[in-house]
C-alpha cells in the first residue's frame, strides 16, 4: 500500500462504529426525562448531543459521551431561590430520573452533570440545562456552593460540519487523528480545543480539499502549526462559539518531535522507502496506524 491507502485505512479504522448502542441508550435517556419533567415519551425531544460525538469527531473506542437535556424554565426559577446550592438538589433530581431507568447502572451527580457509567466503559454525561433566547443553554455547577453557567455547543457544531464538508471530510479526519497521538503521547488538550485549531489550520491550507494521497503533508504542516503555538498562551476561543477554551498544560514540545519524525516518513517516502516511513508514522500514532509488512 502507498501512503494514501495507509491514511485511509487509518481513518477509516477511527470512524465511531457503537452508533446503534450510543443512539439506544441516547433515546432511552432522553424517554425517561421527557417522561418525568415533560409529561412526553418522545425519544428526542429536549435532548441534543454535543461535545466530541455532537461535532463528528469522536474516533472509534472513545469512551464519555456528552448530551444536554433541556429542563422546563420553571425549574431554573424553582432551583436558583434556593438559599445555598440549588443546583445540586437539580442535579439530583435528574440523578433520581435517570436512576429510575437504570437502577441497575451506577449514576452519580459531579458537579455540573449527571454521569451514567456503563459495565462496557461507555459512560453518558448528561447536562441538564435551560435554553436561553439566543440558543445558548444555562447549566447548573454544584462546586463551590453552587453557580449557573453558560454554554453555547450549537454554533461549535454548526462549524465543524460546515467546514468538514468545505474540505470535503478532511478536517474530521484530522480531528481524529489528532486525538489518536493526544492519546498515545499523553497530550494535555482537551477535544474542543483539537477541533479548534485543527479547523483553523485547516481552512487556511492550500491543499484542505485534496485526496489522502496529501494526508503526510497535512500531518506533517499541522504538527508543525501545534509547534508554533505560543507556549504563554492561556486560552483559546472555541470555533463558532468564541468561548474560552483553556490550556491544560504543554503540547507544543511533542508536536515539534512529531512534526521532526514527519520529515523523516516523508523523506523515507520520497526513497521509496516504505517500511520505514511506516515505522515512523507509527511512532507518532502507535499501533492504530496500520503495519506494512517488511519485504
């Protein structure tokens, strides 16, 4: 196989392949908490999926699923006339909702959402929240006494599928990508920040429309763009949204190391020398990069 082939079989070896058990467990979630605080058995109504599977770049075997639950506006006025925390005594009547569905399932409160963990590691984070006038969505934070927070997911949402399809399914693969050396290198950034500045580079790459054929470059420039980064920098704004994303810890050192092991699979490459530009890219993604047998 050529270089194309090795990414496509990479990417196509990420793409989430649980859908019809996240999607039953989803609807299952959602029927429970329209039966109990919308008098409705709809499966979907109220419900939105957000976080990694909401924006499309989730890659195969992750494990938090994240979805929000829309709450009637009268229980944001019954809640927040509390004297102390009243968004833990919320958090914990959407527990005890969930918890009448599955009272076989560990379900627990953890500060701003309701956590659902499965015996196969899937674990369902539910947030419930209150949707304002502009489409953001108002959450309860149990920390600290308790706080009302904002989020905003739809317009994150709505990037990354509009961008995706402008370079034409590159940029979720990318996303996917990314993750896989987050994880293999013990990377401290968060999903959201991935698909920020993954679409940022993206969209502003002279070859975001091509072919797999071109997935060593954009491996090698977008490693090269984590690399320059600035080290002081603290926050980033989230794509479509604006909001803060902020930095975990130190990611531009490793992808300097990545961006130089790169080189040398490209270089390798231009040899003819494709065993070992596999070997190197399997140094940047570890063993979900397909093998090439020796000759």
């Amino acid at each position: 196989m050529g270089v194309g082939e090795d990414f496509k079989l990479f990417c196509d070896n990420l793409t989430v392949n649980n859908r019809s058990d996240i999607s039953y467990r989803y609807e299952t979630i959602t029927q429970r908490l329209n039966t109990d605080f919308w008098l409705s058995n709809s499966k979907t109504n109220h419900s939105l999926y957000v976080g990694s599977y909401g924006r499309g770049t989730a890659r195969r075997g992750f494990s938090d699923l994240d979805m929000i639950f829309i709450l009637p506006y009268s229980l944001y006025e019954r809640y927040s006339k509390y004297a102390y925390n009243g968004q833990s005594a919320l958090l914990q009547v959407v527990k005890n909702s969930i918890k009448n569905r599955y009272s076989a399932t560990d379900v627990s409160g953890d500060g701003q959402v309701v956590v659902v963990s499965f015996s196969d590691s899937m674990r369902f984070e539910v947030v419930p929240a209150f949707e304002n006038t502009d489409y953001s969505f108002t959450y309860p934070d149990s920390n600290a006494g308790g706080k009302w927070k904002i989020t905003n997911p739809r317009p994150e949402i709505e990037s990354i599928n509009i961008n995706n399809i402008l370079t034409k399914g590159n940029l979720v693969n990318l996303c996917r990508m990314t993750r896989v050396w987050k994880t293999y290198w013990n990377v401290p950034m968060g999903g959201l920040l991935i698909d920020t500045l993954a679409c940022k580079f993206l969209t502003n790459w002279s070859y975001k429309e091509k072919s797999y054929v071109y997935y060593d470059w954009m491996a090698r420039d977008f490693f090269e763009y984590l690399a320059n980064q600035n080290p002081k920098q603290q926050y980033w704004l989230a794509v479509g949204s604006n909001q803060y994303i902020w930095r975990k810890g130190s990611f531009e050192y490793n992808a300097k190391r990545c961006f130089n092991l790169a080189l040398e699979a490209i270089e390798y490459e231009s040899k003819q020398m494709s065993w070992s530009a596999n070997k190197k890219w399997r140094e940047i993604y570890g063993t979900a990069f397909p093998i090439k047998s020796s000759k």
